[in-house]
C-alpha cells in the first residue's frame, strides 16, 4: 500500500496510508483523516514530495590526482 504525505489544517505534516478517494478529483483534495499530532479529525490535503537531487559521484582517494 502506497502512503501519502499529507498536512492538516492545523499545519501537520505526517504520512498516512489511508488517504481515501484520491482519484476522485470532483470532490476536491482535503480528505478528513485523524491527524497523529492534533488527535483528532483534520481536513487534510496531500503535500507535494520534492524529488531529492542525485549526490554527485566522487573518485576515490586513490584515484585523484593531487
């Protein structure tokens, strides 16, 4: 099962794993989910991911000339 990082509307950030009906796009992105900070009910939306940049490849110290 694919998790989804969402926000409440208090401002959480966390991931859920249940986030129903994110096809339905006639009914808007907030879903109501219990929020592990608040404790409660929030309105909640899906927060884009950043896609981490490649680290760059180094030679060995062995390799490199000095």
């Amino acid at each position: 099962m694919e998790r989804t990082v969402v926000r409440c509307a208090e401002g959480h950030v966390f991931s859920t794993a249940s986030f129903p009906m994110q096809q339905a796009e006639r009914l808007g992105p907030g879903r109501l989910v219990r929020c592990p900070r608040c404790a409660r009910l929030r309105s909640a939306v899906p927060v884009p991911v950043p896609v981490p940049a490649p680290m760059p490849v180094r030679a060995p110290a062995s390799v490199r000339q000095r």
